[in-house]
C-alpha cells in the first residue's frame, strides 16, 4: 500500500476552507493508500467531527515552522517513509507574512537527499506587487520561496487558470503544471422542509422576504460593507424584505467589524450563524435564494464556498474579472458584475429590485459546469489523469 504525507499547518481547523479541503483530500487519498498529516501542534481537534476523524495519523510541529522545529521531525517522517509528499501550499500558513524560507528549504533537502516524490497544490502564489516597501518584501520574498519549491517539485497543482499561466511563466523550465480547481468545502447533506421551516422560524424568516447569503469570513477582499450597503438600500429605497444569511461569523463578530451604528441599522436583515457543522450549512443554504460573494480580484475556480453554494444549486451572484475562469460566464442563474464598486451596487440593486422574486420562485437549480467541473469526484478524476504515478 502507497503511503502519502499530506502537509497543511491548519488541519484539524473545521472552519478554516484549507483543513476542511486537506480533509476531503485525506478521504480520497485513504481508498487505498495510508495516509500521515503534518501539521501544527495543538491545531488538530482530535474529537471525532464532520471534518477530522480521531484516528488520524499525525506529525505535529511545535512553534514555528523554522528549520530546526522541521528537522525534529524528520525522524517520524522517516519512520513514515512516505512514497509521495503531498503539499497545501499557501505562503501566509507558513510564516508570519507569509515569509519563511525554512519550509521550502526543508522540502529541497527532502527531495536531494531522500528523493522523496513532491506534489505541491498552490492554493496562491504570491502577495501582488505594490510601491511599498512592505509590499515589495513580501512579494519577492514570496516569489523566492515559490521558486525553491517549485524546482523541488515533481508535479504541480494550481486552483485557477490564471495561476497556471503564472506559473508556466515562472518556472518555464518545469512540464508538469495543471490546474486542478478546488471543490465544495462543505459535505452535501439532503435536507427536509421541517428543518428549514425550522431556521426560519428561529431567525424570523418569512415567506416574503429575499434570503441572499454567504459563506466565509470577513477578508478584506470581499467588501461585507459593500454588501450591506446594498442590502439596506434594497430594503429602505425599494421596500423589498430581504435577509442575509452569514455561515461562519457570529454577532460579536458582525459587531466588532461594522461598528455600534451600521450593527443597529442592519439588525433585522443580517442573520450570523457562527460555526455550523455541515449539515447545519445544508440547511443555511436551502433557507436561501441567492448567494452573494464578492471577491476583488473576480470570481475564479479557487473559491470553495461558490463551489459549495453551487452544490447546494443556489443562484450566484459575484464579481467578474479578466482572471474569471470562462465556464462561469453566460452560465444559468449566474450573475456576474463587474468589481468596481459603484458598479456592482448598481447592479446587484437592481437585478433583485426586478427579478428578486422571480429567482427565489425559480428556486433550486443544477449547476451544469459544477457537476462537469467542480464536483469532488470530477477533481478525483482530474488529478489521476495527471498524477504521474499509478496509485
């Protein structure tokens, strides 16, 4: 039997996209192969949850991930003697601002020394490049630490196309790079009408009003004062009930991000879950009619929680980009704005303004481009094509 050494700091994480995703990643790999994870010490939940089971075969780091904390635990590596190193790979996990030359360094000695096999899925490259000092490090830093692992690795995986051709352009002298998208970061559960009449009654959700939703935390990058601007616009100038469902976020949180003021304003509309189990996120998602995600940088195949809504057919409304993977555009049911933000409060605004109550009606809908694309087992599928060894 093929063993395999899964890397990700997070595991054990059940609400942090990049665990759950390792642990889905695990299950696959555990149809035939053992499996160990190294990650950080103290961060796996050893109870038995929807995302980590206790039987898990651990290699835990103490402290940081430098060097000397790496090389302690070559030995269990060793004992391991894994056929295949399989990494999850985003620089901010690895080092405070994402800057820590000690783990790729750790995976070439790997490589020389012990021709270990090295699969890396790059979830991100780098930090963009700005005019500021701090900006400039961690970018070059980044692009430093990329490379150190990229000519250590026998096979490379990235979440969009757009990384792809970034990367085909950085390590030019490496064949094996594919794009491998992520898939739903929650388990899809089938879910009854009592638990959803359930929710709503416990969160004061009528029949008349507009369930839009999301699913996540409150990154920067996805502009939540944007959406509650629109949110309370939509309610106060066109007098349409709308809700807004947030899986993942509780009240404290809401409240330390907006303020005392805008808290007040969007009390009755917006509705914090705080951390659900997977079947619980199910049922947030069959209360709703839309999912609204805005990204900066464009809707793209690295989102986990669009690929979880899709699963669950929820219309999608989000951001469009030149880095937007083509399968999203012209798709049923998804509505893609462009990200300046005058632009998509306009649009979003008016879009359930005129069609908010013919979308809910519509309901529920098969998303054709996640069952050919998106689906766990499609990915599984994927990454066999091109895996290079025979499992």
């Amino acid at each position: 039997m093929q063993k395999i050494l899964l890397i990700c700091p997070t595991f054990g994480n059940t609400v942090e996209a990049l665990s759950v995703h390792t642990k889905i990643i695990s299950s696959y790999f555990k149809r035939d192969c053992e499996v160990a994870i190294m990650t950080s010490g103290g961060s796996a939940n050893l109870k038995k949850t929807d995302n980590l089971e206790v039987k898990d075969r651990l290699i835990e780091i103490s402290g940081t991930w430098n060097f000397i904390n790496l090389i302690k635990k070559f030995t269990e590596i060793k004992a391991f003697n894994p056929d295949k190193i399989f990494i999850q790979y985003v620089p901010f996990l690895y080092g405070r601002g994402g800057i820590n030359f000690s783990f790729p360094l750790f995976i070439m000695f790997l490589k020389i020394f012990f021709k270990y096999r090295i699969e890396i899925y790059f979830h991100e490259l780098y930090y963009p490049f700005e005019m500021k000092m701090k900006s400039i490090l961690m970018n070059v830093s980044h692009i430093i630490m990329l490379l150190i692992l990229g000519i250590s690795a026998d096979q490379i995986m990235v979440t969009t196309k757009d990384f792809k051709k970034l990367m085909k352009r950085i390590l030019f002298f490496k064949k094996n790079i594919f794009w491998l998208p992520v898939g739903p970061n929650i388990e899809k559960y089938r879910v009854d009408q009592k638990a959803c009449d359930e929710f709503s009654r416990k969160n004061n959700i009528s029949s008349a009003d507009i369930v839009l939703g999301s699913f996540g935390t409150f990154h920067p990058s996805k502009n939540y004062h944007l959406i509650f601007d629109i949110l309370k616009k939509i309610k106060t100038e066109e007098k349409i009930p709308v809700k807004f469902i947030m899986i993942g976020q509780d009240e404290s949180q809401l409240l330390e991000y907006l303020g005392d003021g805008d808290f007040k304003e969007l009390q009755g509309i917006v509705i914090t879950t705080g951390k659900l189990n997977d079947f619980e996120v199910n049922v947030a998602f069959a209360v709703m009619d839309l999912y609204l995600g805005y990204f900066v940088d464009g809707l793209s195949t690295r989102r986990g929680s669009i690929m979880a809504a899709m699963q669950a057919g929820l219309p999608i409304i989000s951001t469009l980009s030149k880095t937007t993977e083509g399968c999203f555009i012209k798709q049923a049911q998804v509505y893609l704005y462009d990200p300046d933000e005058k632009i998509f409060f306009a649009s979003v605004k008016e879009l359930i303004k005129h069609y908010g109550y013919q979308i809910k009606k519509m309901g529920k809908i098969p998303h054709q481009v996640f069952e050919e694309l998106f689906a766990w087992e499609k990915i599984f599928q994927a990454y066999e094509k091109f895996d290079g060894q025979k499992r």
